[in-house]
C-alpha cells in the first residue's frame, strides 16, 4: 500500500532541509541532517491513509492488531503491516442457475442479482480466504436448493416472497465472515418452450371457461327477465298490444319498409283504433243481366 501524496512531499522538505544542514559545515548540523533523511525514508512506510470506504486490517508480527481508517493513521515501520485493505460499499454479484428442476420436476433457468456488504473487515479478511468468491459460490448454491424446494408455480406468483427466503438462506451462511445480505433480485425465470406453450393453451381454456361461464350467467338473467315479462303481458292483454304496435313502429321508423302485419295484430290494432284493421272491405253489389 503507498502512502499518500502529501507524506512525500513532507519527505521532500525533510531532504531538501537536510541538505541545507550540511551545507553548514558542522558536526552538529550534521547530526541533524541524517536524523532527518532517515525521517525522510521511515515516514512513507509509517503514515498510511485510506478512502473513506476502505478499512484496513493491521498485523503486528503477524498477529491481527485492529483496523484501521478512514483517513490518516500511523504503522510502526517494520513491525506492523497491512494484511488487506476491505472495502464496505454495497457490491453486487450476479448468479445464475441452467438446467435447476423444481419440485414438480420442471426444468428451469433462472437469474438474480446478490446485493451484499461486509459489515465486519477483521471476520471477512481473517476467517475466510476470498470472502467475495465465496459469497458467489453460496449464493450459486442457495439458487440452486430453494429451487429444488419449490414449485413452479409458486416461483411465477410469489417472486417476492421467493427473493426473501433467497436472501435469509445466503446471509445465514455470510453473516459468520462479517459479511451481510442486503437484498436477493430474482431477474428472470427461464421455462421451455415446450412447457411455455401448454401453459399458453391452458391460461386460454380458462379464459374461455371464464367468458362462457359469464355468458351463461347474462343468458339466465334474459331468461328471467323475459319470463317475467311475459307473465306481465299474458296478465294484461292491452299491454302486450301496446308492445305489439311499439315494435312495429321500432322496425318501421327508419327504414320505410312494407310491413305485413299478422290478422290477430292487425284486429288489435283495429280494437286499439276503433277500428277493425283485419275486417274485410265491403263488397260492391254486382247486378248480371238476365
């Protein structure tokens, strides 16, 4: 790890302060000046700094010292090292599972996406080799067992409910390298072609089921409504003669059509008139001469 800018440019002034002492000539100035270039060189190796987001893991003799960060921090030179700098943004990692059957024996694909963060940089540097391949590999393998315990059709439902139990199964084997889940993203769900076809045909049957069913319904209440107005017109004669001419004005207001109207309507009409529309016309008398 180097050591900031501004530590070399102290290291600078040191040498450059150095040499102005030796130009004096005396044993004590002298003295003075190599404290100083040997200040020079020890102050790289023993003033660190890091990034805001960055901790460091201290060794002393190759036991674990403390961490240290943000910002400025002092090593002893020679005795102290730093054994991996952690960084504790929130990373991403991205997972994906071919060929996995689910519980009902469906073989699918799937992607999601691992939001994850180290929350303890001793535990993530010290307990395990590579904390970041190995959160990969649990979270691969976590894809692959909450697969293998659910069924198809919950998987397509419930994506939410199946990104929770992602996250509780991988941060439950993370969280002893200090490392935690923030959120599990299922971002696809891979189904053959074959099955994605008689899933098709099976949403429309009961789509046609559905409108059949809703036809049916509509068809009883018409039959209802037509029954009871038929009971109201075998009740009431003069009110289905009123329909009778109401239907026929219906038909005949815009179209101008010739209408043959049936004797029993055309006597209705008459007795509605005051006058019987189905009574022959009167027969002029003929005289034959003998």
């Amino acid at each position: 790890m180097n050591a900031p800018p501004v530590v070399y440019l102290f290291s600078f002034l040191l040498i450059a302060g150095a040499a102005g002492l030796v130009s004096m000539r005396h044993d004590a100035t002298n003295v003075l000046a190599g404290i100083l270039v040997v200040a020079a060189l020890v102050l790289p190796a023993w003033l660190k700094m890091v990034a805001q987001w960055q901790r460091a893991v201290v060794l002393r003799l190759g036991k674990f010292q403390g961490v240290r960060g943000p910002g400025l921090f002092f090593l002893i030179p020679f005795i102290e090292t730093i054994q991996q700098l952690v960084d504790m943004r929130i990373r991403t990692t991205e997972i994906r599972a071919e060929e996995a059957l689910t519980r009902d024996t469906v073989s699918i694909g799937m992607d999601a996406i691992v939001f994850w963060r180290v929350l303890d940089a001793a535990k993530a540097a010290l307990d395990i080799d590579n904390f970041q391949l190995a959160v990969e590999r649990v979270a691969q393998t976590s894809l692959r067992e909450m697969i293998g315990t659910s069924d198809l059709s919950r998987l397509l439902s419930d994506r939410q409910v199946a990104d929770q139990e992602l996250q509780r199964a991988i941060g439950a084997k993370t969280a002893h390298w200090g490392v935690t889940i923030t959120s599990v993203e299922i971002k696809d769900i891979g189904i053959p072609a074959s099955l994605q076809d008689a899933m098709s045909r099976q949403a429309q049957a009961e789509r046609e089921k559905q409108a059949r069913e809703t036809l049916a319904s509509a068809e009883v209440g018409v039959a209802r409504q037509v029954k009871l107005a038929a009971a109201i017109y075998a009740s009431d004669p003069t009110a289905f003669k009123l329909r009778q001419m109401n239907l026929v004005y219906e038909m005949n207001k815009d179209r101008g059509t010739t209408i043959i109207i049936p004797s029993d309507l055309a006597s209705a009409l008459g007795q509605i008139t005051g006058r019987d529309m189905a009574a022959p016309a009167p027969q002029p008398s003929v005289v034959v001469p003998d």
